[in-house]
C-alpha cells in the first residue's frame, strides 16, 4: 500500500485484504475526526434508524464496524446487544472504547466466517460493501450468522453496485432471502465538502428465510 495520508481516494483505490488492514490501522485513531467529521458522514445514522423502522432486534451484528459509528448510532436508538465484526483490529479496538459494544470480532468477510456461540436476529453495515473493500460475495458469508427472520440492512455505494454486480447476486439468492427492498440513501450530509461529497448509497433491507 502507499505510505501516502489516509484518505477516503486513498480507501477506493485499495486493492487486496492486507492494503484495507494497512489503512485502516494508520486511519484508526484519527478515522472519527479526519474523515466521519470533516465528511458530515450521515449514512451510519441513517442505516440504524432504517434497521429501527423494519423492527430489527438484537443481538445485532455490526459488519465492517469500524470506530463503532454504526453501534453508537444503534445504542442510542436503544437496540441491544450489539456485537462488533470488523477486518481491522486496530479500528476495533478504538471502537472498544465507546463501551458500545457487547462482543468485538476480527473477521475477513471475503472468505468463510468462523463463529462461537449464537447466531443474529439483525445484522446492519454501513459503509463496508464500497469500492476498494467487500463485493457482493460477501453476503454469502454473512447469511450464516443470522437467524431465519433476521433483518439485514446493507448500504451499499451505488457505483460498487453496479460495477460489481449486486443486482444478480440478490437475484441468485432467490428462495434464500425475501424480495429485497431498494431505495437510494444520501452517504454525506449537506456540510460535506470535496468530490465525493454527492455519492449516493444504496441500502438493501431483506429477511433470511
């Protein structure tokens, strides 16, 4: 990976597992500031509330949890518990900090996930399936953990979506999962600032069958 300031130009352009754990440990301690900040980084919030309107309960898994933007936003909806699963250990032990979190996790998401204990009735990410990190054979790997009937709530950046092929991925898990639900969701507020600060999401609601 470059040894260039981390960035979220530099996080699009990463291109193998060990590149996203080398950002991401150099962005951890500064990731809340430099970038959920000076990005009015809206979505996290955004996707809670989503996963509060369909009636998600926990225990909830947070994928790709980061600094805990996603479980703090949870917490204060007043979901719980709320375990954490993230590929980098250094983001999550950041997150440790906020006491938000039940469980904390360090997982590849592109491979098969080794888990002990239960299974989830949510499972909610927020900003994981984007260009440079985890494509739609992801989902694979996630379902597993879930409880027949949990709530998956999935933002997924709309320019990911279409170049990676998420659309046929939920059309082959027809008979896995319900019918998804669709709409576009803003990623960054109005006080963003910079050329990605109009990038749209795409967030995908489903139930394990």
């Amino acid at each position: 990976m470059s040894d260039k300031k981390p960035s979220l130009e530099l996080a699009y352009s990463l291109k193998s597992v060990q590149d996203n754990r080398e950002l991401y440990a150099a962005w951890a301690e500064d990731y809340d500031q430099e970038f959920a900040s000076e990005m009015d980084y809206i979505l996290p919030g955004r996707v809670a509330q989503i996963f509060l309107d369909v009636a998600g309960k926990g225990p909830v898994l947070d994928v790709g949890a980061g600094t805990g933007l996603v479980g703090h936003a949870l917490a204060k909806l007043g979901l719980q518990p709320i375990d954490a699963m993230d590929l980098s250990r250094a983001m999550l032990d950041v997150a440790s900090k906020k006491g938000i979190y039940r469980n904390l996790f360090a997982a590849d998401i592109t491979k098969p996930i080794e888990m002990v204990g239960e299974t989830y009735q949510g499972i909610i990410s927020s900003g994981t399936f984007t260009r440079g990190h985890v494509g739609p054979g992801g989902i694979d790997y996630l379902l597993p953990l879930a409880q027949k009937g949990a709530y998956f709530v999935l933002a997924i950046n709309k320019i990911h979506w279409a170049e990676k092929g998420f659309s046929e991925k939920f059309e082959a898990l027809v008979g896995s999962i319900s019918k998804p639900v669709m709409c576009d969701i803003e990623i960054y507020g109005k006080n963003s600032k910079g050329g990605h600060s109009r990038d749209i999401g795409i967030v995908v609601i489903f139930q394990k069958l």
